[in-house]
C-alpha cells in the first residue's frame, strides 16, 4: 500500500491514474442519468486525496496562488515583508548576539562538568571568597565529588617578557597549579604542562606559553621548548606550548603564558585566600551534590579554624554559567522588548491582511460556494501567511546579518563576559533556524487574523449586489483591539527605554569625585615579593615617576596607584588605636590600595583635612594613610581622624598614622555607594601591579609615547599596557548599561514607527469603509468638524485603552529590569508620563490624516458613488 | 435513510458478490436492494472504491457494458471476500446486540 502510495509522487503515475479516473467518470457520465452522480469535480477530488498526496499538490498550488496574489498587490506585499523583516530582523540580531556570549559553549572538552569551587563567608548571593592554598591542599584529600582539582591566581597578572635587542613587552599570565591543564582536560600541542614538584618556588622557574604569543613574539619556533627567556627579569624555562584553540580568559581577554603556581611563604598562611579553584566533577556527580559537599567542607575549615575561617562555608558553581547574572538579567530584558516589536510587527501586519481579506471576500465566498471546506480556505489563506512570513524574515535575516555586525561595533569595547571570547557574531545555523522558527510562529499568529475574518462572513452575504456593511461591523472591532494591543505593546517598549536612559542621566549626574578629563592610565607590573606586609619592589619608583614623566612638557602631575578607580580593589582589617581590641571575626575592615605622592592631585580629588603622601614618607618615617571621607565617616563621626592611628591587618601590625582625609571617589562604580578606604603610600607599602595616572594641561594622543620614552630611561626592563584615558573607563564602567539603553531607545524608535503605521492604517481603513455613512451624515447636515471629531474620538478610545494596559505592562518590565535601573522606580511617574504623551501624540498625529480625509469628503460624490 | 458510519466499503463488498459492476452500477444496486431505502452519494461512493481497490479488496478493468459502452468494472479479489465474510460475521453480531437491547417498539 505504502508502494503504491509512493509510485503515485511519480508524475507520470499521478498522469496515468489522473487520465483513467478522467475517463471512468465520463463514461459513468455518459450511463447515467443527468445530475444523478452530483458534482463530479468533487468525487475526483476526494478520490485523489485518498492515495495521500493530495495535500502536497494541493500545498503546491496553494503556494504558486499565494504568491500570484501577493505579486498582484506589490504595496501590500511590501509593507508586509518591510514590517516583519524589521520585527524578525531584530529578534535575529539580539539572539545572534546572545547566541555568540551568553550561549557560546566553553572550548573545553565536557565543559559542563567543570566547576568553580568558593569558600564562603556569610549568607549569599555575593558571599562566594576565593581560597588560600592550605584549603586547597585539604579540599584535594578530603572531598569525594572531583575527579580533579586545581587552583589558579584569579585573573593573573601582567608578565614582563625582555630579551636582549628586543623591545620589553607586557603580557597577561596566570599562576596555576599542576592539574589546572589536565582539569579543563587539554593537552599541549608541544612539550609537556607542569609537574606537581613544580608547584614549589625551587622548581617554578617555567613557562607554559600560548600558541599566540608563540607564534607572534617566538616566531613559531618549535624548538623553543626547553630554551629559557626572561620572565620579569629572571630566566624562566619554556616546557610547553598550547594548541590553537585552547583559551583561557577569566575576565578580559585570553591569557598569553602560564606559570606554576610557586607557593611563597604567604601562600602558606591559611587567611591568604587569593586562589579561585577549579574542578572537574566525577562522572555521574551533580553540581548540586558538589555544592552539598563544597558546603561541609567550607564549615568544617570554619569549625577548624575559628581564627582565620570562622564562619566559612563553601559553594560549587558551574564553569560556564560563571559570572552571567548581570548578563542574564540584560538578556531578558532585550529579549521581552525585542519580542514586543515583534508582536507590534504582527498586530500591524495581521491589520494590513485583515484589510485585504475584506477586498478577497467576493474571492472567498464563491470558493465556498464551489464547495471549498472551511478548512481548506483555512488552509489556504494560513499558507499565504506562512509564505509572506517566510519571505520578511528571509528580509530579516538579511537586516540581521547587516546590523548585528553594527551592534557588535557598538558592544565591542567594555562588554567583558567570563571564559569566553566574543570575536565575531556569526549568523550560525542556531541563529537561521531561531529565525526560520519565528517567522512561521509569526506567520501562523499573524494569519489566523484573516482566517477568522474569513470563516466567520457568510457565504451569501458578500455576493448581494452592493452589499457591504455600511456602518462599524463586528471586523473593525477586531481590528481596534489590534491598535490598542499595539500602543499597549508599544508603551512598554518605550518606557523600558525611558527608565534605562533615565538611570544613564542620573548615573552621570553622579560626581565621580575625580576630574577624569585629560587624565591618561597605564598598568605596569612591578616585581613585589610579599603584597601586603613587604617593602616596595622598587623604592624610588615614586621619585622617579615624578622627575622623569614630570619633566615632559604638557604633564601638570604624574603619579601612580595600585587600584585604579572603577577597576577592582582590596581589603584589609585592621584595629582602631586606643579602642579595645575586636576579635578577628568582626575586625574593623576597608578597601585598601597604595598610591605615590601627588596622587590626589594628579586625580584632582580634593584634600578634605590634613596632607597627602609626599616623598618624605619613607620606609625610615613612620607609616601614615590617608582615608576616604566614608572611612572618617565610619570610625570617627565626631572625631578629627587626622592623627589618629591604626594597627594594620590586628593588634600586632604596623602602626599607621591618618594624616589626611580625601573626597570620597566613587571608585566601586557610580552606582555603587561609596566604600570606606584607606591609602598607603607606594613608597612605605609595595603593590605588585601599579597603574601610572598622568594628568596633561590639555589633550594629545602624542604623551603616550613621550611617557613611553621616559619609563625606559628608569625602568628598562618592564613593559608598560597601552595607555588609556580616563574618560574611557569612566564611560566603560557604565557599559552595562549603555548598551541596554542603547538597543532598548533602537527599540523603542521601530516600535513607535510601527505603531504609527498600524494605527494610520486601521484608522484610514474604517474611513475608508464608512464612507457612504460619512456621506450620509454630512448630507443631513453634520459638518467637516463634527466628522472630524467623530473619527478622531473613535480612534483615540481605543488608543487610550491601550495605553492604560502599557502602564501596567510597563511596571512589570521595570520590575525584571531589577538592578538595571539606577534611582529610578518602576513605577516612575515622570518617565511613564512623557512616553505615555509621546505616544499619544503619535497616535494622534497618525490618526490625523484619515480624520482630516474624512472632513474633507464630498457629500454628493460620496452617495452618487453608489 | 443516512448511511451508518464504516458501513459503505461493506455495502459495496457485498454487491460485488454476484460479479463485476461499474461505479454506477454499484450505486444503482446498492439502492435496488435497499429498496430505495439507502441513498448513496456518488460523492463518497467513488473515493470507497479507490480506497477498497488500493487495499487490494477489489480490482477493477475496462470492459464494454451491456449497452454496448466501455466502463471500468470492479471485482471482488480472494482478499476482499475473506475480508467480507469477517466483516458480514461481526455485523450479524453488532445487530443482533443492538436488537436485544432495543426489542420491539415501545407502544407510546
């Protein structure tokens, strides 16, 4: 039977059968009386769909009929493809975005059973700490979950490469245990990955180099291994060389060398939690049971170690979902706006169908009449809709291809995603059949509008002579509940975007509490031994800052900092002198950084009381800080902290005098509240990464490379980042935000075109169909006016309801948008009400036009139309 | 009287019994025996036949007709009355259920 059925797609099988059956019923015919087999036409037809492909022909014919017809009416065909390629295309670029971050798998083989491993202190979310090393030697024996274990120093740091006759180079590199290699299960392309011997200082002379910087800087040499070359001054052994494909980012950029891990002696002291650890999980193990293991483990180092852990817990995360809370909540948000133009997109398109099933009656109902089924009209006009969905998102990724290219342009810099490295956004086969899947779901949505048109007019009705229904019929209803779903939709859009660019200007409104203008940045990597407790690495490193960058015509001040502000930070406890000692649970805590003399000045952050550091603060001079204004705020609200001295890191540390109080310096980010801080002077405390600030009397891209110049003449051996001004990564720290602000006021602009479209188009349509009332009116007297107003308010009704739903709508988006908004509400009165006006206005200006078409229509022609 | 559901493809099983006939010979027939009773839509008797002929029940061949006029006779195959004579067995028992349940009319 399936034989047959399958001969039957032969065509000159169907042929043969289609001539057999042709001939039996006429000659049926002929032996019959007339009329007594009925409609013969319809027998054939039903005949034939009982060998089953029927509905292929037929779907065939269906698409050639849709597509004549679509030709036939060019305007229609191209506001609708334009419509939906704009509403495809723009869900295309977010997914294809979202696609290439978010969704983009770790190249790590089976990387959804790597895990981050965290120590925690205190209740969560945030609570997750790095790990000193002892932990990481008693989380290797005493938990069962891994197959593997490793420890990293976070984000690394930069590296020093010099060689003789070259020129000294910065690049990025990570310490790393023995396993790290094998945990993330890569192997090298050359040489070998560290031994576990090689974890101790003795043997941590080697380097694992990555297949750029082998290639770039080592001229792909294959014989590099086993030759040695100067890592920060000192001679380092190459073992190793990774393939191509194995990156390994933590937050910026892939990591060029690798070192092994090398514990020092403050490595050994169990509070030195400056390690993140990474693991595989055994087969079969759930990241929840690691979690529940992690959690054991953590309390039982706090039961062990009441002084250095007390408290402590531990938590498991997955590897790929690292770090993507913020971007989670980016993603939904774009995604629930991008999905509303879409919907904006097909309430319009399903009004310009509805409009054209109204001329296709006649067409339709003598179909009907001929004896086509419900379903098969159904069928029938759902195929047209699919046709013209598929032909605008086809226009849609067209669009997409284009302009997620530019979007990428615009994400590019300060967009930092953990693990992963986004160099293109390519439009893969996820992207084209997310596509080719929402054009049909749009095509069905937005076709079902004619069907029902369709099915629910009569046969008879629309084949009287004349008949038409004259006034409002139950159709136009339909169609305004489309305008108001449109401007409801529409608002929410528009207010997402209000409330993101709202946040953007009180954000910038925010005083920094630096002058960032004509100030450029740069990070060097300075050898420091121990970071907290040691002497600086380089002890004229201030002083020679100062005369050598100083000297440079145009520089106003030169200096230099641990922690740049809106880069990361550090903390440290200490002990307030003269109150009375706090055990080392609740000690007294603040960030913490270094800074050469003349820091504050070169920032212009003010002096509030006392002095800053300047070059008599030396190691022979006693030890002095100089705090933040939120530091003098929280441990002497009434005092004058200026002379008041603390004990750094508990009761035995050095004793540090305040000797001034700085202007607060929203350093954490401007949305973020100011914490308390405390500065040592790089001359009494050293800092293994320091980032040079110059401050120049007026802008030049040329100091970068006189500031270049004048490092090499004191510190020839280290190479210092690309210099960047601080303008810039004051505008990077807010770039999680511009870039939903950005997309959503995109956004917000094609939804309000859309909807002035849709609106102007369901308004000009009932006018159009009311003419013959508009006539009669004005010919019993109503004037221009009075038509005018009649078909303004009818409009605007319907437009008021939706705006009344977008208010709502909009304070749900508000509420997912969450911690994307900065000192603005949901509910925020000011934003809802300028868009709602806005997009009142539009709707009125929309409905305008046709209005105005209305008065102006001649009473006589109008009725003589008949 | 309407058809009940199912009960077509036997209906024209059972008229091909005596020899071949032609679509509207079966039609014709099926309203003889039925004494005018049954009313057979050509519409729905015709796809039957393409249906019954693809499962192999009937065959069917041009012939002459009695008038002397070519038509395509259809013919009861091996397959199609062994499925009859099932067909027949499971029907004698729907009625006769359905007669024991209803008995005689109901005086009003």
């Amino acid at each position: 039977m399936i034989r047959q059925k399958l001969k039957y797609l032969l065509p000159s099988v169907r042929r043969e059968h289609e001539r057999d059956m042709r001939e039996e019923l006429e000659a049926l015919r002929l032996l019959a009386e007339r009329g007594e087999l009925g409609n013969l036409t319809l027998a054939a037809e039903d005949a034939r769909a009982v060998w089953g492909w029927t509905w292929l022909s037929s779907l065939a014919a269906d698409i050639r009929y849709g597509f004549r017809a679509l030709v036939r009416e060019p305007g229609f065909l191209a506001a609708a493809v334009l419509t939906l390629a704009l509403g495809v295309g723009a869900n295309t670029t977010i997914f294809s975005v979202i696609n290439a971050t978010v969704l983009k798998p770790l190249p790590f083989p089976d990387s959804d059973r790597l895990v981050l491993l965290w120590k925690t202190f205190g209740k969560g979310p945030g609570n997750e700490n790095l790990m000193s090393a002892p932990d990481f030697w008693d989380l290797k024996t005493q938990t069962h979950s891994f197959e593997r274990v490793a420890i990293f120093d976070s984000s690394g740091r930069g590296y020093n490469l010099s060689a003789r006759g070259a020129e000294p180079e910065q690049v990025s590199g990570v310490r790393v245990s023995a396993d790290f290699f094998a945990v993330l299960g890569a192997k090298p392309m050359l040489g070998r990955t560290f031994l576990i011997e090689e974890e101790l200082p003795s043997r941590d002379h080697e380097v694992i180099l990555s297949y750029g910087l082998w290639k770039r800087r080592y001229g792909s040499d294959r014989a590099i291994v086993g030759q040695t070359i100067r890592v920060d001054g000192e001679p380092f052994t190459v073992v190793g060389v990774m393939p191509r494909d194995f990156a390994w980012q933590f937050w910026s950029g892939p990591r060029q060398l690798w070192v092994p891990v090398g514990y020092t002696k403050t490595d050994y002291a169990r509070e030195n939690n400056s390690f993140l650890s990474i693991a595989r999980l055994q087969p079969g193990v759930t990241v929840a049971q690691a979690r529940l293991e992690m959690a054991a483990f953590g309390s039982r180092l706090g039961k062990q170690y009441p002084v250095d852990d007390a408290g402590a817990g531990g938590t498991a995360e997955t590897l790929a979902g690292y770090g993507l809370e913020g971007a989670r909540r980016v993603v939904f948000t774009l995604l629930t706006a991008v999905g509303f133009v879409l919907l904006i997109a097909c309430v319009n398109v399903a009004n310009l169908m509805l409009a054209r099933g109204a001329s296709r009656q006649k067409e339709i109902a003598i179909r009907r009449a001929l004896g086509a089924s419900g379903w098969r009209i159904a069928r029938q006009l759902l195929t047209e809709s699919l046709l013209l969905a598929v032909l605008g998102g086809t226009a849609g990724v067209i669009l997409a291809s284009w302009s997620s290219g530019l979007l990428f342009h615009v994400l590019g810099p300060g967009t930092q995603l953990p693990m992963r490295q986004v160099d293109s956004i390519p439009l893969d086969g996820h992207v084209l059949a997310f596509a080719l899947i929402l054009s049909c779901l749009t095509g069905i949505l937005f076709g079902l509008a004619p069907v029902i048109g369709a099915l629910r007019t009569g046969v008879s009705d629309p084949l009287k002579e004349g008949g038409r229904d004259s006034t409002e019929g139950g159709g136009s209803r339909l169609r305004h509940l489309l305008v108001t779903s449109e401007v409801a939709l529409a608002l929410v859009v528009l207010s997402g975007a209000g409330l993101m660019i709202k946040s953007a200007s009180q954000l910038l409104s925010v005083d920094p509490g630096l002058n960032p203008k004509n100030v450029l940045a740069m990070q060097i990597s300075v050898p420091q031994e121990a970071i907290y407790t040691g002497p600086p690495g380089l002890p004229h490193f201030c002083r020679d800052l100062a005369e050598h960058i100083g000297a440079i015509p145009g520089v106003a001040a030169a200096s230099a900092v641990g922690h740049l502000p809106f880069g990361g930070t550090a903390g440290r406890g200490f002990q307030i002198e003269g109150r009375p000692p706090a055990t080392a649970e609740n000690m007294p805590g603040a960030r913490y950084s270094v800074a050469c003399p003349d820091y504050f000045r070169s920032m212009q952050i003010p002096i509030l009381k006392g002095r800053e550091f300047n070059l008599q603060d030396t190691l022979e001079s006693p030890g002095v800080i100089v705090i933040n204004e939120a530091m003098a705020r929280e441990f002497w609200p009434k005092e004058n902290p200026v002379g008041k001295a603390i004990r750094f890191g508990g009761s035995d540390g050095p004793r540090l005098t305040v000797v001034g109080v700085a202007g607060d310096v929203h350093f954490e980010g401007l949305d973020a509240p100011v914490a308390s801080q405390f500065m040592r002077p790089y001359t009494q405390a050293g800092w293994p990464v320091m980032n040079i600030v110059v401050r120049t009397s007026y802008a030049s891209p040329t100091f970068f490379t006189a500031v270049k110049k004048a490092l090499r003449e004191f510190l020839p051996d280290l190479a210092v980042s690309d210099a960047e001004p601080m303008t810039d990564i004051l505008r990077d720290s807010m770039a999680s935000r511009r870039v939903p602000m950005l997309l959503l006021s995109a956004f917000s602009v094609v939804a309000l075109l859309l909807a002035a479209m849709g609106i102007m188009g369901v308004v000009s349509y009932s006018v159009t169909r009311r003419t013959q009332e508009i006539g009669i009116r004005m010919a019993l007297g109503a004037r221009g006016a009075d038509v005018f107003g009649l078909v303004l308010i009818g409009s605007m009704k319907w437009v008021l309801a939706g705006l009344a739903l977008g208010v709502a709508g909009s304070i749900g988006l508000g509420q997912l948008m969450g911690a994307l908004l900065y000192r603005v509400r949901p509910t925020d009165p000011v934003v809802l009400g300028t868009v709602s006006v806005l997009l009142a206005a539009v709707a009125l200006l929309a409905s305008y036009v046709p209005a105005r078409r209305a008065a102006n229509l001649d009473p006589i022609r109008t009725l003589r139309h008949e | 009287m309407e058809l009940l559901p199912g009960t077509l493809d036997m209906l024209v099983l059972r008229t091909l019994i005596f020899g071949p006939l032609h679509g509207y010979g079966i039609a014709r027939a099926i309203r003889g025996t039925s004494k005018e009773a049954l009313a057979i839509e050509f519409g729905s008797l015709y796809p039957a036949l393409k249906r019954l002929e693809m499962k192999g029940w009937i065959a069917s061949k041009w012939d002459t007709s009695e008038l002397n006029r070519r038509a395509k006779f259809y013919r009861l195959t091996a397959a199609g009355r062994k499925h009859l004579t099932q067909e027949h067995s499971k029907w004698a028992e729907f009625v006769e259920a359905v007669t024991n349940v209803m008995g005689p009319v109901p005086v009003p």
